[in-house]
C-alpha cells in the first residue's frame, strides 16, 4: 500500500499547489505509516520536489504526453498506480485534475471523493471530510473498497487546492508544529 | 443525431441547506428542487441542435420517484423523452454505471451532463461515463459546433482555453459558457401542456455496489464578529491572534 500524488506543473514549473498536495500526502503516508510517491508528467526537473519527503519521484517522459491528453495520461497514471500498489491517490482540483480523476477511478474502479478539505479522519474505515452545496455545507464520505477481481483495494481521494492552505493552518495549531 | 442529456435534481442554489438524522440525512423540507445549473446549460445546447440540425434529445435522470418533476421540466423545455433509472442517486461511480448501461443499449452518438451537480460538486459522473463507455470526453467544455462527423470543443483550463476535434461517440462535460444565461429557457405554458403528453420512461437500474457513502454532514461554523481593534494596541491584536484566530 502506498500514497500516489500528482504534482503538476506548467512549462517545467511547478506550481505551489503541488508542494501542498505532496505535504499532503506525505501526512496521509504517515498516518498510514506508509510510502508517499511523486509522479510528475515531462518534467525537465525534479529536483525540488524532494524537499517535501517523498519516498519515490517518478518522472513519466513519453512522446504522446507532450501535449495534454487525459486519456493517454490517465491511463499512464493508471499503471503506475498498479505497479506502486498505490491504494490512495491525490490529485489537485484544476481543470486538468478534474479532467483525470474520473477516468483514473473508472481505470482501477476506485471509490472517488473530490473537494477533499482536510486530511482523512479515519483510515479505516476511510472518511474524509469534503466541501458540497457549493461550500454551504461539509460532507464526511466514507470510500468504501471496490472489488475487482485482480486488483487490491483502491481509494482514491482528489484534494481541493484552494482549501489546502487553510487546512494547513487548522492542522498546524492543533499539532504543534507538525506539517502535513 | 441521438443526444442524452443528464438531469440531476438538485436544490435550489438559493435553498438554505438543513440536515436531520443527527446530521446523517439531508433535510429536503421547503427545499425546491431544480435542474443542475450545468446541466440545464447542457440541455439548451441539445436544444439547439434539435432545432438547427434535427437531433433527438433524451433527458436522463437516476432518482426516485420524486425527481419528475424536474424532468417534466427538462420535456418542457424540449426534450423529445425522458428516462428516470429508479434507484437513489447515492455516489457518482454508481450513477455513472447507471447511466453507462443505459446509454450503451440505446447507441447515444452524444452525452451532455453537466461538468458537475451544485449539490454534491463530484464533478465525476462526466468521466466516468465516457470511460466506461469507452467513449471520446472532454470536460468543463464552454463551446461544442458540430460539423458532419466531427466535433469542435472548446475546453476550459486553468490559464486558457483549447479548441479540440474530435469525432463521435461523444461526451461532454458542459459548464457555462457553453451557452449563453440569457439563452437558459423558461418552459412556457404550451411546453408545460405538451411535456405531459411525452413519454417518461421509468426503468429499473443496474446491480451496482456505491464505492462511496455519506457518513455525516456538517455545516460551517458562523462567522463571528469583526472586532476593530485600535492601531496603537498591538499587543491586543497578537493576543488575539494567537489566543483566539490561532492563526500566529
């Protein structure tokens, strides 16, 4: 079991809301107690995503992932997620995330959960708080496993960016320093 | 051309949002219901087809029996039918394997939904369906022109817009933008009058186990007060801050 996160970047940039999404995960991880892996699509370099403690950063270079096509990367995300035995995957909410995120979860029939504000209350079973009524209200969804016959368990978790920063916040007051 | 348009029944944006239960159920009490907004945008684009290019439009709703009336507006408004999958619309991957199996049997040359419902802001049912359908997708789509067999999308993301070809079977994740507000349309009396004589379709859904479930809901906490606190009182202000804002 181990936590994936896509960190996104625009012309070999990336943009800050990926180091918020891999703080993120990494505090996932911990509380899983298990590895956080980095994917990144074409980016010239990776470097400074290691500041964030992942476990692994994984650089997809391919020729038909040039240009934005959620299909082919989706599906390129899809078999990473398979050979990492990633059961918690986290992507950002733009355009693009939320362009991928469905096509992931139907790929390795995964519970999805989008809006997420904070990190899961509980890993098991999984609940994770989430915005809904356009911000009128929060829900606490449960991801409950999905069953395929040669797949493990997914859950899959897109985070809401412009909610990460205050969630930092709440968890920093109320953890004494520790960064997720 | 065969278009389905999928309807979600949502509150009323205006609606104030209770829950009962020991907030576990969402209070539908004095709540109205209506079309999800993007849908609705999705919807007056299949209209147009249907006018300019005679298209047939199926309006598709997965819900109980208390969601017909919203799409008795949908026929209203113009759709030719309507189908309603009698089962509670309880989580996007459900919904969309709902909707998969349907429009599988019936050979939809295009989908229209809405990128997302105002209720539960998934954003999901969209791609889920063209996935499971292994269909051609493209979301959060503020124009669609339709040219013989091929279609020009224009996609919305974030910093720009694209342009994008592509061919049939198709589906759309529609948002504003793809038309006009003031192009929305308000069913007249005759559309309401001709929207009881057309076909609602009632079947029965699929076997689908939810991936997701709502445990609780929760709602924000009030803002409180603004408290001005005097330029010269410095050491007021970082109290404050620390003590109660907690935010230093």
């Amino acid at each position: 079991m181990t936590v994936l996160v896509l960190a996104d970047h625009s012309e070999g940039k990336f943009k800050n809301a990926a180091f918020e999404l891999i703080s993120y995960g990494k505090s996932i991880a911990d509380m899983a107690n298990t590895k956080l892996i980095v994917a990144t699509i074409g980016a010239k370099d990776i470097s400074e995503l290691s500041r964030f403690g992942p476990d692994k950063v994984v650089n997809i270079v391919n020729e038909r992932l040039a240009v934005f096509n959620a299909k082919a990367i989706a599906d390129a995300l899809s078999q990473l997620a398979e050979k990492e035995s990633a059961d918690i995957i986290v992507l950002d909410s733009s355009n693009n995330s939320k362009y991928l995120a469905p096509l992931m979860a139907v790929n390795l029939n995964a519970g999805m959960v989008s809006g997420a504000i904070d990190v899961p209350s509980s890993l098991n079973p999984f609940v994770v708080k989430r915005v809904a009524f356009s911000s009128k209200a929060f829900v606490h969804t449960e991801i409950k496993s999905a069953k395929k016959n040669n797949l493990s368990c997914k859950k899959f978790l897109r985070n809401k960016r412009k909610s990460i920063k205050p969630c930092l916040r709440r968890l920093f007051s109320f953890t004494g320093g520790r960064r997720f | 051309m065969k278009i389905l348009v999928c309807i979600s029944h949502v509150p009323d944006t205006t609606s104030k949002i209770n829950f009962t239960d020991n907030n576990t159920k969402f209070d539908a009490t004095g709540v109205q219901f209506v079309i999800n907004p993007y849908d609705e945008f999705a919807l007056t684009r299949a209209m147009w087809f249907k006018e300019k290019q005679g298209a047939t439009v199926t309006a598709l709703n997965v819900g109980n029996n208390t969601t017909e009336p919203t799409l008795r507006k949908a026929l209203a408004i113009g759709a030719d039918d309507a189908v309603r999958i009698n089962t509670e619309a309880t989580d996007g991957l459900s919904v969309a394997r709902q909707i998969a199996a349907y429009a599988k049997a019936e050979a939809f040359d295009l989908i229209l939904a809405g990128k997302e419902s105002s209720d539960y802001n998934g954003g999901m049912v969209p791609g889920m369906v063209a996935n499971l359908l292994d269909y051609n997708f493209v979301n959060a789509c503020i124009g669609l022109e339709i040219e013989g067999s091929a279609a020009l999308v224009t996609r919305e993301f974030d910093g720009g817009k694209e342009i994008l070809q592509t061919s049939f079977p198709l589906v759309i994740g529609a948002q504003k933008g793809l038309v006009e507000e003031n192009e929305l349309r308000i069913p007249n009396m005759r559309g309401i009058m001709m929207a009881r004589q057309k076909p609602l379709k009632v079947i029965e859904p699929v076997a689908v186990d939810p991936a997701t479930q709502v445990n609780s809901y929760e709602k924000p906490l009030q803002k409180s007060a603004c408290k001005i606190i005097d330029a010269n009182n410095l050491d007021e202000l970082i109290r404050l801050l620390h003590n109660e804002a907690k935010v230093i």
